[in-house]
C-alpha cells in the first residue's frame, strides 16, 4: 500500500527505547504510513534494536544523516520524503501516536501546516526544567500572541506538513529543530492556513534532552521578529524565498 504520510523521526542512541514509539504507531495510525529513520552514524544503537522487529511490521526507511546533529537529520528526512502529508516525530513519543490520524485529518480539511500544541485544552507538558519550561512558554506566547504566529506551541517540533509546504518553501535554518519555526512563519506570512491539535509531552529521565535552548534561542528570536514583520509591517508572500512559483 502506498504510504499517505511519511513520519520523519530522527534518532541517536535511542536503543529499545524506540520499539515503543514503533508499537504505538502501528497500534494508533490507520493512515498507510512509512516512517523514515534518520540516524547520524551507523553505531547507532537505534539500528539493531528496530533490527528485532519482525519483518514486515512496519514499512521502515533508513536514512543516514549525511552531516550531523537533530537538523540535519530532519532535514534528511524532510528531502527523502516523499508521500503527500510529512510528520515530524520523536523517537522517544509513545503517547501521542493517538493524535497522528487526527493531524492528517486537519490536512485533510485544507490546513498546510498543523501543529501538535501543549498549550492548549487537552494537551501538557511535564517534567522538564523551570528554566525550559519558563523559556518555551514565554517563546509560544510571544510567537502567538504578538507575532500573530496562529497556533499556541509554534516552537514544538512534532508537526505535519503538506507536500505543498516542503517542495515550496526554502529552508534557511540550519541549528536545532528551529525549521518548524521556520515553516509555520513562512506559511503564516504566504496566507497558508494553518492550525493545531492537543498533544502532550513529558520530559524523560534516562536521557539527557537534545534540546538546546540557550544555543538555539537567538534563532527563534530571529523567526520571532520574521513573524513580528509579517502582523506589523505587513511584509507579504512575495518576500518569502520559494523554490518553485507558488501553486
């Protein structure tokens, strides 16, 4: 069966850890889907623990990160991907795999992007530090309050893009997972429409998080004030780079 939705999951030594990522998946998500491993080196402990799953159980591509780092794996990922709807998801996520059809289903409707948001009724975020909690909340009200950015989360990167979003518009954020930033500003500014579903997210304990708030931040400041251009200086579709004409 030809795969709807490729899920882009980029991994690093997650070990068995991400056989339940694979059993929520395939237990939650009835859209044909194709998940899309992206992983930096192949001592990858990922490897050989999805190695154990019984052939067939899923439809699994492996792609190898030709630099380094959870960018340049997405971005890997996002250019080998190539069914109509592509999902940005974490190796280490095994409770929102319930909201993955949903999201499609917002596709669906006609949105480009739709976002999975801790920040709104139904959805949470537990466990992780005051500092980074106090960070992202700030960053996700400024986005959407301020700089009009249209979903409550817009700096999670557990997100949905439409084929129309990825063969259009360019990519410029090379650090972190500041792409989806990037994606759903640009979208915002070219009058795409965009939305959100609930999802929750808990820190975990037996790994240090990738995510690097201090070294990334002056990048979602920068898409920040982009979104800022957008709602006051009302800079118009015709100022985002695309590499093709608009459809």
């Amino acid at each position: 069966m030809t795969a709807e939705l490729d899920i882009v999951i980029p991994v690093y030594n997650e070990g068995a850890n991400i056989l339940a990522a694979m059993t929520a998946l395939k237990r939650e998500v009835r859209t044909p889907f194709r998940v899309l491993i992206c992983y930096d080196m192949d001592e990858d402990n990922t490897l050989p623990a999805l190695a154990t799953l019984p052939p067939g159980e899923l439809d699994i591509a492996y792609i190898k990160n030709p630099e380094r780092g959870p960018h340049a794996a997405v971005r890997a990922g996002l250019d080998a991907s190539t069914a109509p709807l592509v999902l940005v998801y974490m190796a280490d996520d095994d409770y929102n795999a319930d909201i993955v059809d949903k999201m499609v289903a917002k596709a669906h409707e006609g949105f480009q992007v739709v976002a999975a948001s801790r920040f709104v009724p139904g959805g949470c975020m537990v466990g992780c530090s005051p500092v980074k909690e106090i960070i992202t909340k700030v960053g996700a009200f400024s986005l959407y309050h301020i700089a009009g950015a249209k979903v409550h989360d817009p700096t999670n990167a557990f997100r949905l893009f439409t084929r129309q979003v990825l063969d259009s518009v360019v990519i410029e954020s090379r650090l972190g997972f500041t792409f989806s930033v990037e994606l759903l500003v640009k979208s915002v500014r070219l009058g795409w429409p965009v939305t959100e579903v609930a999802a929750k997210w808990f820190e975990r304990g037996d790994k240090p998080s990738r995510f690097q708030v201090f070294r990334w931040l002056p990048r979602y400041l920068y898409w920040l004030f982009y979104a800022m251009e957008t709602r006051y200086l009302f800079k118009g579709p015709g100022s985002v780079p695309l590499k093709t004409a608009r459809r």
